[in-house]
C-alpha cells in the first residue's frame, strides 16, 4: 500500500469512527427549515460544532477553516501532514481548510469541489446534487454483473452502483473530476470500479452493459464555460446523442438511466421528441417529465451557476433567452428517460413525476414489469384472469364525506414517484385492498360481491395501476 493509501485509509477510519453519515450529519445540523447551505452557516453556532462530528462537517463539508489545534486532535491519524500530501488539507496561517469537499449520500462518501466565492473553475466537480440524488433514486438496483457510468463527475453513481454490481466503469471527459472519483472510491474502499478519461462513449468504445446511468452535460446552454454543465452543442443534442447512444451501449435486458431536457414540439405530447429518439432502437423506454420550465426561467436557474453577483447573473440569464429565442425555443423540459433493451416489439409510456424517494428505482422495475403485462393482454376484460396484489409498500389512502359517502380514492407509494394513482371509481378500492396475489380479479370481485358492470367500469383505472407500479401481477 503507498503512503497516500495509507493515509485516505487512515482518514476513512476517523470519518467512520466520528460516524461522518447522512443520518448522523442531518441529526447534527437540524435544518430547522433551513436549506442545507443555511444549516451548515447556522450550525457553528451551536454548542455541537466544536464536538468532533461538528468539526468534521464544518471542515469537509461546510469548507470553513479549523483551527490548526483543532483540526490535529480531530484528524490523528493520520495527521494533518499526511493529508496535506495526500493532497486532502491545505495549510493557512492558524489553521486548516480541506481541498476536497466530502458529500454522504446513499451509504457512499462522495468527494467534490466546495462552492467558491466566486466564479466556478472550467473544471469544477460538483458536489452531489438534486440532479445526482435524482438519478440515484431512479436507478433499478437489480445485481448485474457490468456497469457503465457515463459522464461520472465525481463518480456518485459508480459508487453507489458498486455495491450491487461485480465491475463498473466510469467515464468523464474532465481529468480532475476522475481524480476525485478515485479519491471517493478509495474513502469507501471500493476496488470494483475502472475510472477511463474522455468523451462521452469514447473511452468505452462497443462495450455493452448490463447497467448504465448517465447524469451528461444535459443543460441547453450557450456557453461553453463549465465543463459539468456546457456540453457546446446545439439545443437538446447533447440529450439526443447521450439517449441514443445509452440505448446502443445496452446488454439484452439491461437497463439504461439518463437525466436529459428537450424542447418540446408545438402543439405535440411533451414525451413526443425523446420517443422519437429511441424510435426503432431496441428498447423499452419510460419517459419521466421532472419539470417544464419557460425558457426565461431555465436561464436564470443555470445561467447563475457561474456569476457572482445577481445583476451579472441576470445579464447572463439575458444573453442566454437571446440565443433561445434565435433557436425559437419557447420552453425546456427536463426529466428522465429509463431503457430496456428487449428483443421484440417494444413500447413506450410517459410519466409524470411529482415526487421522487429512495423507492423508486423499484417503483420503475415494476412499471417495467407492468407494462410487460398490458402489452401481452388480449383485451381490457382479459385482466379478470390475472393474479395480482398491491406492491409492497403502496397504500391506499380514502376520503369520505358525512354520511359515510366515498368521495375518492386512490394509491400511493411512499419514497415513489409520486404518480396518479386515482381509482376510478373508489368504491373498488375495497376490492383492490382484498388483492392477495393468490386468487385472480375476477374471484375476488365475486367474493367481495363487486357487480360485473362495476368491475368494468374500474378495468381502465386498474390497467392504469398495473402500468404505474402500484398493482404487480403474479
């Protein structure tokens, strides 16, 4: 083992004893309603700040400078020498700072950039963000034997990936991100994954995979100033290439996960373009809107990334509409677009989302599964003869009105998607809940003595379940 091994070795040990986790972390700084960046500011007020938990968050996570004093007595070993070779700590006058910033999400210590006063570097890492916990929600965490990371930056995903996958490679176009990526891996004592410098499906040429996530430069921006951001391509092409090429970069029955945004077609479905970018490719594809944004909107939200001050934001939020305009874009969508390669005739479904947990890479293998079912039934009234039950943790949530009327009903899935789950109408919600995957639909309607006309007046919102992942099929 070299001595810098030795030495993130060491530092993992002391981020562990400490109990550096998310659970920990959030306990410590008790937002109070504060978002993370006020809570971190508001937390080295607190009396816990100087515990060795606190100094660690304000060190690593926070980016303040510790005391020297401070910083030793919490850090030994390895040593505040060690890690300012190894690259982690820098020395000012009095006291310490972290070069790195250390991120827990998903049982995973990722290692970024802190967040400067200033501009943003060229080749700045990002810290795990909504954009990063979203994809990490939505990935199916099925055990596969490879893995492709596309577009890693700090390596978020290959690292939580590892875990339920025998080898991953991660790519990215940035060396600095992959330098980071491998100090992350070394945190965890993760040895499974392959870190390959360049663009996009350069470093892994015909390689198919069983899994792959892709988190890509997907902003429609102008500029050409932060790499984790400006892809410089024209509109959603970027979105389009990294799609399509997740789709060909695919093992028969692997899944793909791309983050992406488009601009909708006038006067056509909002799922209409990236359908249309998997047309004929093999794949199963579920398409998940996140949000919709006017294209003033969108600017000002990305556009500030690299400005530092509001009026130099605004006049860059400015130039950006400019170029929408001249591109006569009105409108961006953003969402995600999940794949199976399956040999067959495929389908495509569109969802959307208005929540998002730690449950829903499994709500989506069940509307996989799903809508596997709806395309093999024969007819709507087919569906009598199938065994089904509510997915594990859905529930069914009633409101009545005096006098004892239903006025709705409906299923949920908490940590899901958040997707409509409406039934329709909701006095079949008694029959749904006496689903027990042992009997089919039509012999528990007939013991729950469900009239015929109205087990064929719910056939569409029961269909409609099946397709979101609340009703599973056995």
């Amino acid at each position: 083992m070299s001595k810098r091994a030795a030495t993130i070795a060491a530092l993992r040990d002391v981020l562990a004893r400490e109990c550096y986790d998310e659970r920990h972390i959030g306990e410590l700084l008790r937002p109070d309603g504060l978002d993370r960046s006020r809570a971190l500011q508001a937390f080295r007020l607190r009396p816990t700040a100087d515990e060795p938990l606190g100094r660690l968050v304000r060190l690593f996570l926070a980016g303040e400078q510790l005391e020297t004093a401070a910083a030793a007595e919490v850090l030994a070993p390895p040593g505040l020498a060690e890690l300012e070779q190894a690259g982690v700590l820098e020395r000012v006058p009095g006291a310490v700072r972290s070069r790195v910033r250390l991120t827990p999400l998903h049982g995973v210590l990722v290692a970024g950039d802190h967040q400067p006063l200033g501009r943003l570097a060229v080749d700045h890492v990002i810290s795990p963000g909504a954009s990063s916990e979203t994809l990490a929600k939505f990935t199916i965490r099925t055990p596969v034997r490879s893995a492709l990371d596309l577009c890693a930056g700090s390596g978020v995903q290959a690292l939580i990936a590892a875990a339920h996958c025998e080898r991953v490679i991660g790519t990215d176009l940035n060396p600095r991100a992959l330098a980071l990526a491998e100090l992350g891996a070394a945190l965890n004592g993760i040895e499974n994954i392959e870190w390959r410098q360049g663009d996009l499906f350069g470093p892994v040429g015909s390689e198919r995979f069983e899994l792959v996530v892709a988190n890509p430069p997907f902003v429609l921006s102008p500029a050409r100033e932060l790499t984790f951001r400006d892809s410089g391509r024209r509109g959603d092409e970027l979105s389009r290439d990294v799609v399509a090429g997740v789709a060909g970069a695919l093992a028969e029955g692997g899944f793909g996960h791309v983050l992406c945004a488009w601009v909708p077609a006038e006067g056509e479905p909002w799922s209409r373009v990236p359908a249309a970018w998997l047309e004929g490719s093999g794949c199963d594809v579920l398409i998940v809107r996140i949000e919709t944004a006017t294209a003033e909107s969108y600017a000002i939200n990305w556009a500030s990334l690299d400005s530092s001050t509001s009026t130099e934001a605004l006049d860059r939020a400015a130039s950006w509409v400019e170029h929408y305009r001249a591109l006569g874009i009105r409108e961006i969508v953003s969402g995600a677009v999940v794949m199976r390669r399956r040999s067959g005739p495929n389908w495509v479904a569109a969802e959307e989302m208005t929540s998002i947990g730690w449950g829903a890479g499994e709500q989506v293998a069940r509307i996989f599964r799903g809508r596997d079912l709806l395309e093999q039934l024969c007819d709507e009234r087919s569906i009598r003869g199938c065994v089904l039950s509510l997915g594990p943790g859905a529930r069914l949530v009633q409101r009545w009105l005096p006098g004892r009327r239903l006025e709705r009903a409906r299923v949920t899935l908490p940590g899901g998607l958040g997707l409509d789950g409406a039934i329709e109408p909701p006095a079949l919600a008694d029959l749904l809940q006496a689903l027990d995957g042992r009997r089919t639909l039509q012999e528990v309607a007939t013991a729950a003595d469900i009239a015929p006309g109205a087990l064929d007046d719910g056939v569409e919102s029961i269909l409609a379940l099946i397709g979101r992942g609340y009703l599973l099929a056995h």
